[in-house]
C-alpha cells in the first residue's frame, strides 16, 4: 500500500492557462488559512479532521494512520494519539445528528472549508467559554439539529485537548483576528 500524501495544487500567476492545476477550495473560493489566522493547534485539528472525514469517504485506514503520525510528530508519542481519538470522538457525534454530509478538503490543503470554518468557530468558542457562541456554532455544524450531550462533551474533550497548546495571550485577548473573521463569515452565510 502507497504511502498516503497531502494533496497540493500546483500555482501560477495567471489563471488563464488551460493546463493549470486549482484545487477545490481555490475553485470554490474558499478562504486561505494564512488569512485567518489559525493557530498551529488549530492548523493541526483541521488536517487531523480532514484525514478522518477521508477515512468515513473511503473506507480505508491509510488516512487514520496519517493522522496518528502527524499528530505524533506535533504533539508527540503519547499525547498524539489521543488527540486523533479526540479528533475522532468529535467527528462521531457530529456525525450522529448532523443531517447531511460535511464539506471538507483534502489534508494539507491551504484552504478552508464553509464546515471547516464552523468547526474551528466551535471550537475555539468551546475553548474561550462562550456558550453563546458554542451553541451558534452547534447549530451550524449540526445544520440545525438539537445537540445531545454526548456531541457537547465530544466538543469540550477536544477543546481542552487543544487548550494546552493556545498561547495565553489567545485567551486573554477579547476579539483575536480570526473571531472578527469568523463573525464576518457568519453573517455572509
């Protein structure tokens, strides 16, 4: 079995060149991490979440496993695997009550996805304490079905396994870029 890789697109300066490779999310237009501001826990939680959406896709462990390394080589031996089950154990419940299919992008893509984006609002609200913004961000990851319990505590698990990596300035600041970028996004859906 072949080693499981990150996908890139290929770039040039001009879009008008018929043998020029786009990835979806530059296609889509869909936003560049780099501008909003994701921080290296966050850029970790997001190609964790993206292998393993890729593993439910097609069924095959080699996206898992890349995630396991990955996480190892971030967080290391011990702590990266249970981050994946984090990871994992999030996804699950959002699974079991969402209604329809995740959009999400392939590991180490640059762009960001309308659902990747609302999972990492959620997130970084479970992390800050709002409640008013983790139940806003419950309602769209779950395309506005009721949260359970198990889906808030699957929320709260992987925030807190984040939190250890948030500079403590990200939690003294009242509005950091990314939340007044996240408000924007908000409010364009």
């Amino acid at each position: 079995m072949g080693e499981y890789k990150f996908k890139s697109a290929k770039t040039s300066a001009t879009s008008d060149q018929p043998d020029e490779t786009v990835c979806a999310g530059q296609a889509l237009g869909f936003p560049l991490q780099a501008s909003l501001g994701f921080l290296p826990i966050e850029n970790l939680t997001l190609d964790v979440f993206r292998c393993v959406c890729d593993v439910y896709a097609t069924a095959s462990a080699q996206a898992w496993e890349f995630a396991v390394k990955f996480a190892e080589k971030q967080l290391g031996p011990v702590d990266g695997p249970l981050f994946v089950a984090r990871v994992t154990a999030f996804l699950r419940a959002l699974r079991k009550e969402r209604r329809v299919g995740f959009s999400y992008l392939s590991p180490g893509c640059q762009h960001v996805s309308p659902d990747e984006l609302t999972v990492t609002g959620l997130l970084k609200a479970a992390r800050n304490g709002d409640r008013s913004a983790l139940e806003h961000g419950l309602a769209l990851a779950l395309d506005n079905a009721e949260a359970t319990d198990s889906t808030r505590i699957a929320v709260q698990w992987l925030a807190e396994a984040q939190l250890p990596h948030v500079p403590p300035t990200e939690h003294d600041s009242a509005q950091s870029e990314f939340d007044k970028q996240t408000v924007q996004a908000i409010y364009l859906h």
